[in-house]
C-alpha cells in the first residue's frame, strides 16, 4: 500500500520528535501529538510556512515517484453486534 505524502504538521512532528525524543520517550503517540499540536500553534506563521513548503515538496517528490497514486480511503469493516445463538 503506498503511504500518503506528509502534510506540514506531520513533517513538523516528525522534527520534533527526534530533536526531543529524550522528553517524549516515555510518552504515547497521542500525548506527543497533543503537546506538538500546541507547540505547532503557537508557532510563528514564517515558521509554519517553510512546514507548508516542505509539504508540497513532500508531495511533489511523492507525485513523481507513485504517479498513478490516488487516495482512496477504505470504510473499516463494522463488528457483527449480534450475539450468536448456540
């Protein structure tokens, strides 16, 4: 399955992960992700916009090497809720 090419924040975190990756290390992904989106906020918009940059280069790259690539998201298959009866 191809992966789909990072947005701004995706290549944010990613940073910033690895340059702090002494203080996340004891963390969830989804308590990174809550304390980078907060610094992610209150970033300066010139800081913000090279991410946004780096994005579509990102999604440049990601056009020249899967060119035929189209996102097609997939519906997640729904637990059968019915009990069996035996």
């Amino acid at each position: 399955k191809v992966p789909r090419p990072p947005n701004a924040f995706i290549i944010y975190r990613r940073e910033k992960k690895a340059k702090h990756n002494d203080v996340f290390s004891k963390r969830t992904e989804a308590e990174i992700s809550k304390v980078v989106g907060k610094m992610w906020q209150n970033e300066p918009e010139d800081t913000k916009d090279m991410y946004y940059r780096l994005a579509e280069h990102a999604k440049k790259k990601h056009l020249e090497k899967y060119s035929g690539y189209r996102y097609k998201p997939e519906r997640g298959k729904k637990k059968d809720s019915r009990k069996e009866d035996e």
